[in-house]
C-alpha cells in the first residue's frame, strides 16, 4: 500500500470516528453531529460534511428536560426485563376480574365492597401508570418501580384533593373505617422531654435515646443522600429545632431540653446521619461504575452479588448548590435554595401536625409509610 493510499484512508478514519462537538455561543447551542462515511455503487469513499444545527437556550433546555425525564436504559442484556408486555398484562388483569366478577363473595358487606374497590382501582392505576407513565431520571433496579412511584404520588394527591373539601369529624370518620383501634383514636398520649432539664442524669439522658434517636439518624443519613450538601444538611438541621421552638404552643411534644435538642440531635444523631450519608456519597461518587451483564458471570456467588448491585444507582455525581457563575445567577440559585428549605421544613413540619390533629401514634404503619413515599417521590427531583 502505497503512502498516498495510507494517508487517504487516515483521512477516512478521522472522519468516521470524529467526536461530536458542541459550542455554547450566547444564548445559541451548535451541534455538529458525527461525520458519516459512506459508499458510491463505485466503491469509491463518499463523505458527508458535518451537520450543524442551530439550538437556542430554550431548545436546548426543552432536550435536556425530554433526556432527563426519559432516561434510556444503556447495554441492555436482558430484553425480556425491558420489553412491553402490554397486552400480557391486559390478559391477566382481564383474567382476575372475571375471577372476582364469578367466584367472588357476594354476601359482603358494604364497607368490605367499597374496600376492595378502592384497592381495585389504585391497583388498576398503578398497572396503567407501569405501562405509560415516563421512566424518569432513575434507572435502577428497574424504571418500572420509579413509574410505579410516579402513579403513587399521583393517587397521594388525588387523597389530598380529596381531604380538601372534607371537614374534620368526615376524615376521622374514614380513618375509623380504615383501622378502628390505631386511627379511630380521639386524643394521643404522648412522652413528655422537658421535665427537670437543668438536673440531667445518665439514666435521665439515656431513657431519651428511644425509637426516635434511631430515626433522627436514618432519616439524616437518607436526607444526605438526597441533598449531597454539607452546609445545606446542617443548615437544615439547625433551623429545624429553631422550627420547634416556635410551634410549642401548637405541639406541645416539640418541648425539648436544651441537652436533648442540641447535644443528642442536632450534634449527635443527626451530625452522625449527616457524617455517614456524606462518606456514603463521596465513596459512591469516587467509584469506578463499570456494570457486566449477569449472563457473563460464571459463579453463582458472582451473580448473587450482581443481582445485589442492581439495588444500588447506576451512577454517582455530587452537586454543589452554592455554586453560582454570575451575580444575578447567584440571586436566582439563592431564591431557589430559600423555596427549598422552605418547602422541606413545611412538609417535616406537616407531619406532625397530621399526628397531632388526628391523633395517630408515631408507631403506627401510615406515619412511617407515608415518609418513606414522600421520601421516594422526592427523589428524583432533587
């Protein structure tokens, strides 16, 4: 092969595997997609030149919105998990109603019917929300889950909406219904924290590390993982026990000793939270992510820890959010963080209030799902 011969085809390559560039000019985004090689009936090379097209800002956010919002599952090996089966699915719930509709006790109650209705139509719901909700900036361990979330937090407002136009004694009613003996309670006793403050003792000190501590740290480590910020976590923190010692006259269980709000929870358990979910956050965002396909694993046990890692994100990045380019980027960023904290506060402080007006036990199973799904609605925001 001659020099000339070599030289061409270099040429050819460089522009078959040439990357995509993309210039930011103003307020305009320029994509100068792939060069494409191709070939005459001649079996002479024909190169196309660069395509450039022209984005705005506008454009260029509405692309970045549709990628988040959509995100492709990349390098899959198992077409069966990510295939629609639409039509599979029709049948069996086709195939569970007809069960209901001939096999199903006719002699129940009128409660129990509209029970099971309800349950009926959420579960119709979140079937629906499956199929043709978006999958969203979240991946693992299957889009399915998070377009599941999705048609929860769409039912979850639609009770909201509902409660609106209810009044009080109406919704203690329907929590009766719901459970007699855990919702179907007409006042809530709760433990007392600021007795004898300025006389602590081990024991005294001791009897407040209860249930409560464990959460204040599981709740702080979670919240890390979704703030990803130092300052901001501990700002929170802080201002949240600020935020108590305004509602005390409205929540009398906000009374806390000084000991117990500043050394046991904002130094204590939630640091503590906050330190774990920060080291747990750089460990995943130094990690080199590299994902094999659970058919080339060989041993049982390096599957079994595969399918383990499914449960664990597909990718990790932190995020400053002071950062700021520009003095009038720095307002708006200040404006948003201030919503932030605002909205985060609001909802804590909404959770306790539903207990306090309703009177529901902190133990009981609503208070705790219903953190945990405001937990996972609010993720994939943030």
């Amino acid at each position: 092969m001659s020099d000339s011969e070599e030289s061409e085809l270099s040429e050819v390559e460089q522009t078959r595997f040439a990357p995509r560039k993309t210039s930011i000019s103003g307020t305009d985004c320029i994509l100068e997609s792939e060069g494409q090689l191709g070939y005459t009936t001649d079996g002479e090379t024909k190169r196309h030149t660069p395509r450039r097209k022209l984005m705005n800002r506008r454009e260029l956010e509405k692309a970045h919105f549709d990628m988040i919002n959509e995100r492709i599952v990349d390098d899959v090996t198992m077409d069966q998990f990510y295939k629609p089966h639409s039509i599979t699915l029709l049948v069996i719930f086709i195939a569970f109603l007809i069960y209901k509709a001939a096999f199903g006790k006719t002699d129940n109650s009128s409660e129990k019917n509209f029970y099971d209705g309800f349950l009926g139509s959420g579960a119709l719901f979140l079937l629906i929300s499956a199929l043709t909700f978006p999958n969203g900036p979240f991946i693992r361990p299957h889009p399915i889950l998070w377009r599941v979330i999705f048609g929860l937090s769409v039912i979850y407002v639609i009770i909201l909406q509902f409660a609106l136009f209810q009044n009080y004694s109406d919704l203690k009613k329907i929590l009766t219904w719901l459970d007699p003996e855990g919702l179907g309670q007409k006042t809530l006793a709760e433990k007392e924290y600021a007795t004898e403050c300025w006389n602590p003792s081990w024991e005294k000190v001791w009897s407040h590390v209860d249930f409560f501590a464990f959460s204040h740290f599981t709740g702080w480590m979670m919240k890390t993982l979704l703030l990803r910020h130092w300052v901001l976590c501990w700002f929170i923190s802080i201002i949240w026990e600020f935020t108590e010692l305004m509602f005390i006259d409205l929540l009398p269980n906000f009374a806390e000793c000084w000991w117990d709000s500043l050394i046991l929870d904002v130094l204590l358990c939630n640091g503590v939270g906050i330190y774990v979910g920060m080291k747990l956050c750089e460990f995943l965002q130094m990690r080199q992510f590299h994902w094999e396909s659970i058919r080339n694993i060989k041993s049982r046990r390096g599957k079994m820890k595969r399918f383990a890692l499914q449960f664990t994100p597909a990718s990790w990045s932190g995020y400053d959010w002071f950062y700021s380019k520009s003095f009038s980027n720095s307002i708006r960023r200040t404006l948003l963080l201030t919503f932030l904290v605002s909205f985060w506060l609001i909802a804590e402080l909404n959770t306790f209030f539903i207990k306090h007006i309703f009177a529901i036990d902190t133990q009981h199973p609503v208070v705790f799902w219903r953190i945990i799904l405001i937990a996972v609605i609010a993720a994939p925001t943030l």
